[in-house]
C-alpha cells in the first residue's frame, strides 16, 4: 500500500527530512576512536536506524559502528623506518576500502584525523560524487600548508575542534565549523584529584608525578626509557615521588621493559590505561607531545612536554614546521606556558630537572602553579561546546545540500 505524500518511511528520522544514513568512517588510533565514538553517539541520536562502517576500534563499536579493520592497523610513528615497513600494508588498505565503498556508496564519508591516509581516500570519494567531512583540521597552522589545497579539493567540510581553524580555511575556500573539542566536554572543570589518589592508594600529601611516553609503539621506544630514567634521577636524588605509569593495554610489555631497564621496576606503579586517572591524581606530568598534552592541561595540571623520533623524521619534520611552539596548550596560548624538550634536548637529566622545578613551585611558588591553572580554565572553557549537536547540524547540512 502507498504511504500518502510526505510520509516519512522507517528509515526517515521524525526529526528531519533525511533518511537514515549509511556513513563510512576511518579513525586511525586510539585518539581517532575516541573522538569519532563522540560524534557516532551525536549521530545516532538523531538518526537511530543510520548505518556506519569503515576503520575505527571500540568506543566506535558501542554505537554499531562494524570496523572492517581495526584502528590500529593505521597507528605509525612520524616517518619513521616503521611506515616504511608498513606503507605497502597500509597503501593496501585503503586501496581496499576505496574499492569496496566505490561498489558500494555511503551517504557520507567522515575521515576522522589520520590526515595522510584520509584525504586521499577522500579526494577519490568526492570526485566518485560521495560527500565528504573531515573531523579534526589537519594542523596547517603548525606545519605542512601545502596541504591546504589538498583539504579544499578532497572535502565538503571541515569539522574544527578549535576556534581559530574556520576563518583560516574559510580564507582558502573550505567550508569548516568550529564544533569545540570533545574532550573539554569529557574531562570535569574541576577534576577530582583526591578521588583519584583514593582510587590509586595515594595519600593527599604525596608529590604525585605521572609519565605518558605516548599512545603508540614508536612513541614508546623512544620516549619511555628517557622518561623512566629521569624518574631514577629524582628517585636518587632522595625526592620521595611516586610515579604513576598509565600503560595502553597492548604496549605494557614494552613499558614493562623499559622499566625493568632502567632500574625503576620496583618504583613505577604501572596501571593498564586509566591515562585520566593519572592525570587527576598527580601533582606534575612528564609527558609526550600530543593529545595528551590537552587532556593535561584540561585537567590544570602542570606538565613538561618532551618528544624525541628518528633523525630523519625530525629533519623533515622541523624543516615544515611554522609556530615555535608544538605542544597544545603552548599553541592555544600562543606562549611557552610549560616547557618543551625536543629531540637532542629531551634528556634524562633535563626532563628531571624541568619536573623538579614544577614540584618545587607547588611548595615554594604556589602562584606560579594557581596562574598556570586559570590559564588552563579559562582554555577548557573555550573549548567547551556542544561538540556532537553542532557537529551532527553540519553534517547533517552537508547530506541536504
């Protein structure tokens, strides 16, 4: 039997004249997963029979989203000899991807970050007559603008996670929408640091410091022993700190190791994930350059930023790079709010200094400690919104036009 004119059928949201959606998505790394979990729980709110499928992990997977592969088929560290290893095995998937959502079309393809496998899957999509967003601007502003032509022939839009990006793209013809970032909606204003230190045995007045050599295996190799060693000159030196280790699952035996190596394995309370747990409880991070650099500062904390990869990344790397600063909050505050030691200067025995003059502060300098917090207040606030109506409005504009 005919349904009368301008009755919705089953697969027609009562919100909105659009059928539910078939989305493809691709979420490279942990970050990527969680950041498109966001925005697939936005989605499928206002499109509760909508589709999705593509590359992503588990926080994707709670909201039905069937990964054909997992997101960490695509984690790689800069251009290090290990994307070499793995281009062919990369460059295969998405050859593969491309082919199967070719055959058979989304409503929309949503490339979460992973900028150097999305937008080239992107470009073929657009020019097949697939619409396509980009969740997280690649970071022009920092490095690499040549890509900016690249963004404006492979996308319809651009979901921005911080304020600045939309006049910047809209000034080379990306259509963008500033959607605030999910985790200033995730992460409290006022964290519970005394919950945390119960839930991980600390007491209140133990100097608390916690050390994230990053999310991914090269990270891991090249930051965690100098990371761990520095702990050991503290440890050494008499300070009575407890160090608080937050381990990706399937990366601790590699944090194990190197905590074994550096004499500290007895000394670091290693915990399986739980990275904003650590954060909560800890008086100062030594962390890598990231992500999670921005969780720390949305949890006010203080923090030494380090990095270190292979020559011949670091070469390629610091030849494109266009700001003095290349941790997060240090680009949001357009200042060097918290020190950075990169590469050659990123050694055992500086990283050590720079976290003691952190705890330092908190006993002799409180000021120092209290501005560094209204400076990561005042930030969280910026970057708190709605992140998954607005982002779920621009898309939604983009299935419509």
């Amino acid at each position: 039997m005919a349904l009368p004119p301008g009755t919705p059928d089953a697969s027609t949201s009562p919100n909105n004249s659009i059928r539910a959606p078939k989305i493809a998505l691709v979420a490279g790394e942990a970050s990527g997963d969680l950041l498109a979990g966001l925005l697939l729980g936005g989605m499928q709110a206002r499109w509760p029979a909508m589709q999705s499928h593509g590359i992503g992990g588990p926080q994707m997977a709670r909201h039905g989203f069937r990964a054909w592969w997992p997101h960490h088929k695509l984690s790689v560290h800069g251009f290090s000899w290990e994307l070499l290893r793995r281009y062919r095995e990369i460059v295969g998937i998405r050859d593969q991807l491309r082919t199967r959502l070719l055959a058979d079309k989304p409503d929309l393809f949503i490339g979460v970050d992973a900028p150097d496998f999305n937008l080239a899957l992107e470009a073929d999509l657009k020019a097949a007559g697939v619409k396509t967003v980009h969740f997280v601007s690649p970071s022009v502003w920092a490095w690499r603008p040549e890509r900016l032509e690249k963004i404006r022939r492979s996308v319809d839009h651009v979901l921005c996670i911080f304020p600045f990006e939309p006049e910047l793209l809209a000034r080379h013809g990306v259509a963008a929408t500033y959607v605030g970032h999910p985790l200033a909606n995730v992460i409290p204003l006022e964290p519970d640091r005394a919950g945390a230190r119960r839930t991980l045995g600390l007491r209140d007045d133990d100097a608390v410091v916690a050390l994230l050599p990053g999310s991914r295996k090269g990270e891991i190799e090249h930051l965690a022993l100098r990371f761990f060693r520095a702990a050991a000159l503290m440890d050494s030196a008499g300070a009575a700190i407890k160090f608080i280790v937050p381990a990706v699952p399937g990366l601790q035996p590699l944090i194990e190791a190197a905590a074994r190596k550096s004499g500290m394995a007895g000394k670091l309370h290693i915990i399986t994930g739980q990275s904003h747990l650590a954060l909560a409880a800890c008086d100062v991070t030594l962390i890598a350059s990231g992500t999670a650099t921005l969780e720390a500062a949305l949890f006010k904390r203080p923090m030494v930023v380090a990095y270190h990869m292979g020559w011949l990344s670091w070469k390629l790397m610091s030849r494109k790079r266009l700001q003095p600063w290349v941790a997060l909050p240090n680009i949001l505050c357009r200042d060097f709010v918290v020190p950075e030691l990169l590469q050659d200067a990123a050694t055992p025995e500086a990283l050590a200094r720079e976290v003691r003059v952190w705890l330092d502060a908190k006993a002799q300098n409180p000021a120092k400690i209290a501005a560094l917090q209204s400076t990561f207040t005042a930030l969280h606030h910026e970057l708190q919104r709605d992140t998954a109506t607005l982002a779920t409005d621009a898309i939604q504009k983009v299935l419509q036009s």
